[in-house]
C-alpha cells in the first residue's frame, strides 16, 4: 500500500533534506548572535556559519564566496537583479531582453521597468520545444542592451536553456547576463564561469532547504554595477540591508551541500521514474503530447497534453494525487499557461495540460498509483 496523498508537484516546492533542520536549530535559541556584530563572539560564531552556507552555495555554480548575496527568495533575487542593473544604467536608457516564457516575478519585473523607469524591454519569443532561438537573440542585442535575463530551467516545462551559448553572444555584446536559476540551481551542472553569467538566482526552497531565502549570485570581478535594493545598514556589501537570518541562511547552505553530492544519484533516479510514469499513461492515453523538449530537460519534470481536458476539473477530482496545471502562482487563475501559449499551444490545449514534478522522495508506487489514477480520471471525464 502506498501512503497518499501522494506530492508529484516538486517544481512547485520541495520538503526539506534530512539534516537541514538539524543544521539550522542551534541559530534559533543556542547561537542567537547578530552575523552583523562584529564586536562580540555572539556575533562571529553566527557570521561564520553564515560564511560556510556562502561557501557550500558558491561550490554548485564555481563562484566564490564573497560573491553571494542572501535573500528572502527567487523572487527577490529576480528584482533585484534586473532592478538594480537597469537602474544603474538609467541615465543610458537602457535596453533589456527577457523571454516570453520566464517566470511571472521576471515578466512583471521587466513590465515594471517599462512602466516606470523609462527603460526598454524586448521579449523574445521561444521556440516550439520551448528554447530560445540563438539567432533572434543575436538580432535583439543592441548597443545599448544593458541586460539579457534567461532562465536557466523553465518551472513549468523544464526545459534547459543553453547558458553557454547565450553567456557567449551576451558577453561579445557587452551586455550583462543574468540567469534565474530556481529550478536548475542543485539539479544541474551551473558554471558561472563557462557560461559568462553575471547575476544568477538561487530559490531555497525548490532544493530542499528552507522557504523564504535565497541568493544572489553577484560578479565581482569584473564588478556588477547593482544598485542598492534595500537601503539600511549597509548588510550584504551594501546593497541588501537587514539583519540576515542566520539559521535560513544555514539551512541553504546544507541543502546546497546536500544537492552537490546528490545531483547525479537524483538525475539517475527521476529519469527512471518519469520514463514509468510516461509509459504507463502513455500507453492507456495515446493521444497525449508532451509540452516541450525531452532532450534539454531536468530529469524531475514532465508536462503533458492531453487533448480536450479540462485540466482544472482533473486536478480537483485527484483527491489523493498532487500535481499541477503549472505554476503555483499562477493555479486558480482562469487564464491559461503563458508558458504554454509561448510554444505556440491555444488557450485550449494549454489548458488540457498537466505538469508533473518528480522529486528525491518519489518511489515507482507512488508514480504507479498516480499514473493508474490520472488515467483513471481521464477516462472518465472522456465518458
Ligand atoms: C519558484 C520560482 C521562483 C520564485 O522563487 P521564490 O523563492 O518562491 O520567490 C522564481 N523563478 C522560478 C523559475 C521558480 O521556479
């Protein structure tokens, strides 16, 4: 018997590792110094905790410590990064590339900009398997291009754009790179260097750390003109004032140490568990199509179509199975996947599409039992 309900939504967010609270409850009562008093070894014993969890975050992305900047999340990190470079080139009217198919915080980031800093964006439009075309990108870079945001993977489909192209045309161009990386950050192989990325962030909860924190990575050499997010006591190189939270920031740090020495058992483990899933629906539902590229893909998505269903109306009927029509943001709401319409699917299809999240705590039951499930489901919504 397996225990429901049964998570299949790990893009969504994930449970935190084994060891992560462990990591993190001597900075709630035992070790409650200020990282930032640097009088006292209150504070030095904290401030050097926070230093290790720097040190595990830089280890996945080959930075260095001192180039991580601590946030409350990927949303923060996405603004700051794309505020704080436009800002810096405002008097230069700076101009900026984005994709259709990045997560809201960077669309309504980059529509701000456009609304109320007077700067330019372009937002290119992605392929039918959900990649960016190389050469649109090299027509969209201008001189004055300050900054091109790519994601690294897409939450919704999963797909892996590819960085080290796209860091190659960017620098050539003098351009800044940013990259939200929350759905690839301790999933994937992240090179900071091979791929010229300027700015890169980092979600804690999607890697099985805490939610409510996260980094930014920040190059410091050459230096990234940022301008100040949150203007206080000059925390984080000055330009993220707050007192940090010493124990989130541990728990990052564990969970990143936990993904480096996981990431190629986990890529092993969910490939094989997504090919059971898609076999196993597959072969009931033969009409099904999967919503992006296979081929550039992390092991933990699978987005599928399955003509003429209502996907909301699936999704309420599985009582005991997890999973999502595609972003957590964005469920509830009656407008379709903009991700999905970005390949080129209508409202329709978009919203006869299921995502299906893989995780370190999925089991071939549970993708069994989910995929019985969802295949009974649609056979009875098809009558
Ligand atoms: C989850 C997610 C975010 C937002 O991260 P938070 O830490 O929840 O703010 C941003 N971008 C992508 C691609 C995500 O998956």
């Amino acid at each position: 018997m397996v225990k429901t309900p049964i998570y299949l939504d790990y893009q969504a967010t994930t449970p935190m590792a084994d060891g992560v609270l462990d990591a993190m409850m001597p900075f709630f009562q035992e070790k409650f110094g200020n990282p930032h008093s640097t009088a006292h070894r209150f504070g030095w014993e904290t401030s050097a905790a926070i230093d290790v969890a720097r040190g595990h975050i830089a280890s996945l992305i080959g930075a260095d410590e001192g180039d991580i900047i601590f946030t409350s999340g990927a949303t923060e990190s996405n603004n700051f990064a794309i505020k704080g470079v436009m800002e810096a080139f405002q008097l230069k009217k700076p101009h900026m590339i984005t994709l259709a198919s990045e997560h809201s915080c960077v669309l309504n980031t980059a529509r701000y900009i456009t609304e109320r800093t007077g700067g330019d964006v372009s937002v290119l439009p992605v392929k039918a398997d959900g990649l960016i075309d190389l050469d649109q990108l090299k027509d969209a870079l201008r001189r004055e291009t300050a900054l091109v945001s790519v994601m690294a993977v897409n939450n919704e489909i999963g797909v892996i754009q590819p960085l080290n192209e796209i860091g190659t045309l960017v620098k050539e161009n003098g351009s800044l790179f940013h990259t939200d990386a929350a759905q690839a950050f301790g999933k994937i192989p992240l090179d900071v260097e091979a791929s010229h990325i300027d700015l890169l962030s980092i979600s804690g909860h999607k890697i099985y750390g805490p939610k409510g924190i996260g980094a930014l990575y920040v190059r410091q050499r050459p230096k990234v003109p940022l301008i100040a997010h949150m203007h206080g006591g000059g925390q984080e190189k000055g330009i993220r004032s707050g007192t940090l939270a010493p124990a989130l920031c541990v728990g990052l740090g564990k969970a990143a140490e936990i993904a480096l020495k996981s990431q190629g058992d986990d890529e092993v483990r969910m490939t094989a568990l997504r090919q059971r899933f898609l076999d196993l629906v597959a072969s009931e539902i033969s009409d099904l199509k999967i919503n992006g590229t296979m081929q550039h893909r992390i092991s933990s998505n699978l987005n599928i179509m399955i003509p003429n269903l209502d996907n909301q109306k699936l999704i309420s009927k599985l009582r005991d199975v997890a999973i999502s029509s595609g972003s957590a943001c964005a469920t509830g709401k009656s407008t379709p996947s903009h991700v999905l319409t970005a390949l080129g699917l209508s409202a329709n299809e978009a919203k006869s599409s299921l995502r299906i999240g893989f995780g370190r705590q999925s089991t071939e039951e549970e993708v069994i039992y989910a995929a019985e499930k969802i295949i009974a489901a649609v056979k009875a919504q098809r009558g």
